[in-house]
C-alpha cells in the first residue's frame, strides 16, 4: 500500500460534490437538478426544473462494490452462490469462484493480488463470524483504491464515515474484527483509524444491491452521487439495478423546483419508532421527516394501538423523542399506556412471526387473530402480516390459487386492498410494492368474477365491468414495475402483464367476448415472450426497456408464466 501522508479523513472537503461522482454525466452535471450543500442536511440533491413522474433523473455506477455483511459463499468475481462441492479455486489465489472465466471478472483481481502478495490461502473454516473472510473483501477492495485506482480513492475520502459518533458502537465493535483480519492475517500496513473510517463510509453510504438472477446474491455498492440525496421516509424517488450494477434513479412522483431529490435508507412497512431506531444505529442522524413527525404517520395510525379501556385509538406522545422513550396516549380517553410496555408488545410480535416461519399460512393467521384486537387495523405489525399473507394464498402449497375456497379468495382480496391503501399514503406513485401488490390482486378478482358469471350471479355487463377493474389492475402493475430490469422478478411480471394485457383487451371486447374466460395460462405466452413485448409494446416503452440495456429474449420461468406463481422467489418479509 502507498506509504504517502494524507491528512485525516476527517480533513477531507463533505461540502462540495465528491470528485468522480459528476465524471460520468454529460457536462458533469444536470439540467434537472444540482448538489448543494445545506444545513442540517449537509449535501443534498435539489431539483432545478419541475421534474414529472417517471423522469430518468441519473444513472450512477459503483465507485466499489463487494459481499454484504453477513455474506453468503459467493464466487467474488460474478457474485453467484456458490457450493463447496462445484466450486473453482482461482489459479492464482486459490480463493473460491464459480469458474476460471471469473479469475479477471469484476474487481475480484483487486484482492487476488492482495492475497498472492501475502500468500494467504481460503480455508472454509474461516469462513465463521470470528474470521469475517468476506466482509473483509469490501474494506480491501476500497484499501486497494489507493494504488489501483487514485480518484476512486478520492472520492471514497470525500464521504462521511462519522467516526467520532460510531466510535463505541457495538458496529464499531464488529468492525473491529475486520480491521484485526485486515492487518494481523492479510499483513496489510494500515491503522484501525483508516480500517474503521473505510468501514463507516461503507456502512453509512452503501446500497444494497437487490441481485435479479435467484443464483445471484446480493452485494453491496458505494454509489457516490445516489449518497448526496437526503432520506426521508416519503421519499420522491425510485431506484433499480441492472445486472451491470447500474443504478438508475427515477422520479417517483412529481418534484416541484426547489424541492430536494430524496430516498430512502428504511424499510417502508416499519413503524416510526423501529425506522427512527435503524437509522440512528446504521446511518447515524435522527430522521425528522413530515411522516416521523406525525403521530398518526401521514393519517394512516401505522403504529396506533387499540385503547383498551375505550376502544379509541393509542398515538406516541412524541415520535420525535431523542431517544425514542415517549410515552402513548387514547386520543378519546387520555388513557396513557408506557412506552416500555408498547416496545415490548411489537417485540413479542416479532419473536412470534419469526418463529412462525416464512411458509406457515395458517401460523401467521393464528397471530394475526392474536393481536388484531389490541392494535389499530392500520399498525404496521398487521399490515406486514397481510402482505405476507397476501403472498401466500395462491402461491402456497394447500393453497394455490386453483384451489382457494371463496372464503379464502376474500381474504386474499382483503389482504391486497388493505395494503394498497396503506401504500397510496406512504409510497404513491411508481412503486415496486405497489406494482407487485395490484398484480396479486387482479388474480383473485378474476377467479371470484369468473365464478360468479358461470354461476349467472352476474351479467354480461356486470361481467365485461369486472374484467374492466382487473385490467386497470394490470395497468397499473405494468405501469408501477415498467423500469424494472427484464432480468429481475418485477421485470418478468412486467412482460408477463403487457401480455396479459392484450389477451384481457379481447375479452374485453364486446364484439369479440365468447361468455368464457380462456387464454390466460401457459398457452397465451409465446416461445419468445420478450421478443413480444418488445414488437407490441410502446415507443415509450421500447425507450425504456433501452435504458435498462437489451431486452432479453430467452423464455420466461414456468413460474413467472403461471396466472399466479405457486412460489415467491422472494422472501416474505414486512419490508422491501
């Protein structure tokens, strides 16, 4: 490692935009929006112009990226999961990749010389929480910066690491064993100071990035100029990843000039109080934003209990307290509950889910019968169960779609209107969560419709009107999920739905609707459905689909050709 003095991390300019963040835009700026810096924002993204939904506002590229905490065995070139028995040590290392192709793939050569130059060999028996081998590979691969590549590190030293408020930190603590396996096993010549200030600049400015392939896992990047933008839990902006790792930043709604261009570091489906706790641990600043000021979290009652003495509703006291210890109160009788007693109640709910597993129907609707009478229909620990469960009927086994009674159709139906009137509040405009929860519940109301008609409990017109509302459904979906890369899950809905869109067109049209509801399976997707898409898509689309590279054209999964998929390649969680 290069041996020349550089001031103190704690030196370096956090006024002005980092060096190399601008480098890649067309006149190093842009005629939408520009950074500045305010207080007690610090650097911030304001918009220029008026900025209209589902303008393209940038596209950033990694400065570094690398394995996330708590990283899965992934081959360092590629990222894809990796297996001990088909793996392929690099020729050069011996560390574990997927092929000889990824030995000069991606920035895994960065390490690899690290490696050979001390000769440190990969055991699998370091692969534990006490040697960190892979969030390791992170804080070298910036380290390396230094010689390998000057302005990355630059721009690296231009981030904020907050040292002085992580210092002590059980983070600190954790990351003290990557510095230890940087400098003891690596024999890198580095201080803690520079390992820990490498660490925080990772930790507090990284994304992570959501991998589109199921064999690919997830990473984490720095992207400098997406770390300018200011979080707020209403954010306006909406973020996708090609499998280049390309992030392009769109408007999610309209931005009026002057306003600042904003994201956000937490999970939407949280409630204040957990929000406000991930990020003063993880980013370090207390979030004051218009939906954590209120208590009522922009109308919704998201983290509102059920009074037990009147049945009113149970607000925080103060959702701003420092130290998030305020007290509840009824908004009807004054009864005031502890917040001591309100942490331990969303606790219990989270031991209960968590053990109850990602897969367990009717677990999940055991504990949601458990707590519905002590919280407000709206608490964030009910509307995440829903969304699960929104998932589950159709997909899970015992419960397809096919096979759902009407009760459980209506509860299916249930579990996707309630969420969507919750996300019309906290997340409008072009959603991923949104997109995904109209596309489970066009199913639904199509069976429920379909029945219905065939048991002449509706009319022709009744009929022809429902299949209106499903295919609104399929719009929007489309419309929500319409910059989502081709090679993602939300992107192979998309294409599915544009399909699903004609077939619904034609039943739709009186002159042409038979009295049945056929097509909608297996056999309306051609052999290369994106070659479809992109023959009847529109020229807006077509745009789209450009920005996000070439349309694929290999054929979709049985699952995502299925009207409903019987599995979810995602994780059921109450985030996104």
């Amino acid at each position: 490692m290069s041996t020349e003095e550089e001031p103190p991390w704690s030196e370096t300019d956090k006024k002005t935009v980092p060096p190399h963040a601008l480098s890649h835009l067309p006149q190093n700026g842009s005629e939408k929006w520009e950074i500045i810096y305010r207080e007690p924002y610090g650097r911030c993204m304001v918009a220029k112009v008026d900025i209209a939904e589902g303008e393209l506002l940038y596209e950033d590229h990694p400065t570094v990226h690398g394995p996330k905490q708590n990283s899965d065995l992934l081959c360092l070139g590629c990222y894809s999961r990796l297996f001990q028995d088909t793996l392929h040590r690099c020729s050069k290392c011996t560390w574990p990749l997927c092929s000889p192709a990824c030995e000069l793939k991606g920035l895994h050569p960065l390490e690899c010389a690290a490696f050979v130059k001390t000769n440190f060999k990969f055991n699998f028996s370091d692969f534990s929480e006490e040697d960190p081998v892979f969030e390791s590979i992170l804080p070298l691969r910036c380290l390396m910066l230094r010689e390998t590549d000057p302005k990355k590190w630059n721009t690296l030293r231009a981030m904020e690491p907050h040292d002085d408020l992580r210092r002590g930190s059980e983070l600190w603590k954790t990351e003290q064993i990557v510095c230890d396996f940087l400098r003891e096993k690596l024999k890198l010549k580095v201080d803690d100071a520079l390992c820990h200030s490498v660490s925080g600049v990772l930790d507090v400015n990284c994304h992570e990035v959501q991998a589109g392939s199921a064999n690919i896992c997830n990473v984490r990047g720095m992207y400098p100029l997406s770390a300018m933008m200011s979080h707020d839990c209403f954010s306006n902006t909406h973020h996708t990843f090609t499998d280049e790792l390309t992030m392009h930043t769109i408007a999610s709604q309209p931005i009026k000039k002057g306003d600042q261009i904003t994201g956000t570091y937490t999970h939407l489906l949280s409630g204040t109080t957990e929000r406000r706790k991930h990020l003063r641990y993880g980013k370090f600043f207390d979030c004051v934003c218009s939906r954590c000021s209120d208590p009522t979290e922009l109308g919704t009652f998201f983290s509102a209990l059920k009074c037990t003495r009147c049945g009113g509703t149970v607000l925080c006291k103060d959702p701003l307290h420092p130290l998030n210890k305020a007290d509840y109160q009824c908004t009807k009788c004054g009864n005031e509950v502890p917040v001591g007693a309100v942490s331990r109640l969303t606790n219990s709910i989270y031991r209960e889910v968590q053990e109850a597993g990602p897969g367990d129907l009717q677990a999940l609707e055991t504990i949601f019968s458990k707590y519905e009478k002590l919280l407000h229909p709206n608490h964030f620990h009910l509307i995440g169960l829903k969304h699960s469960l929104s998932q589950m009927y159709g997909r899970s086994s015992g419960y397809l779609i096919g096979e759902l009674t009407e009760q459980q159709l209506e509860r299916k139906i249930d579990c996707c209107t309630h969420l969507l009137n919750i996300i019309d509040v906290i997340d409008p405009g072009i959603s991923r969560l949104r997109g995904l929860t109209k596309y489970e519940l066009h199913a639904p109301l199509l069976m429920k419709a379909n029945k219905e008609f065939q048991l002449k409990l509706l009319t022709r017109k009744q009929f022809l009107q429902r299949l209106h509302e499903v295919l609104q459904l399929l719009h929007d979906t489309v419309y929500c999920l319409q910059f989502e890369p081709p090679s993602t899950h939300e992107g192979q809905v998309c294409a599915v739905d544009i399909l699903r869109v004609g077939v619904m067109m034609k039943l739709h049209d009186p002159g042409r609707f038979d009295g049945r509801v056929h097509g909608m399976g297996h056999d309306c997707l051609p052999s290369k459905p994106y070659r479809y898409v992109r023959a009847h898509c529109t020229k807006k689309q077509r745009e789209t689909s450009r920005v996000h590279g070439r349309v694929r054209t290999h054929s979709l999964s049985a699952r995502s050709r299925d009207l409903i998929p019987n599995t979810s390649r995602r994780p059921l969680d109450h985030g996104i």
